[in-house]
C-alpha cells in the first residue's frame, strides 16, 4: 500500500535510503552481525539499504512505527514525512510532499 505522497517517489526513496544510514547498527533489522555488514562492500551496503527503504515505505502505510537496530522509523501523516528517530531523539526526517 505505502505512505500517501505528493513528492517524486525515487526522490523520497534516495532521502530514506540516506537517513537510514545514520542508524549505526540498522543492520540488526536483517539479523545480520557487525561483522557480516562490515564485509559487505559499499556497493552491496547501499544496495541492502535501498532494499530497506522501499519495503519499509510500503510497510509504514500499514504499521506507522517500525525498529530499525536501536532506530525507530515513524509514519507521521500529519506532518506528511518520515521520521526517524533513536530513542527519543529525532535524527531527520523525509518530507513526503
């Protein structure tokens, strides 16, 4: 289904592959170890993470809250964006119009 958007979706689906990045260990969504990511090379990690973006674009419009490693990545309709937090920090957030 996915979250309502008035932006380009490759645009918002580039944001959120980007913010996802700043989550240290968000490799622990795919039950991988620090090592087994650490051995992927940066290629393979941006590929994994552009992976991650688009299925949790489609699973946020059904589950508005999603753990990410020790990230919360958030539906917030109201402001129209995603955001993405740790603990109760907000790091960033993607605007979907």
């Amino acid at each position: 289904m996915g979250v309502k958007h008035g932006r380009d979706y490759e645009g918002i689906l580039n944001d959120l592959t980007k913010a996802l990045d700043m989550i240290p260990d968000g490799y622990l969504f795919f039950q991988m170890s620090e090592e087994e990511w650490e051995g992927l090379n940066p290629e393979e990690r941006r590929e994994v993470q552009e992976a991650l973006a688009e299925d949790l674009f489609y699973a946020l419009g059904s589950e508005p809250t999603i753990q990410v490693g020790s990230g919360v990545v958030i539906y917030a309709a109201d402001t129209h964006r995603i955001d993405i937090l740790i603990g109760e920090t907000e790091m960033t957030f993607v605007s979907l119009i």
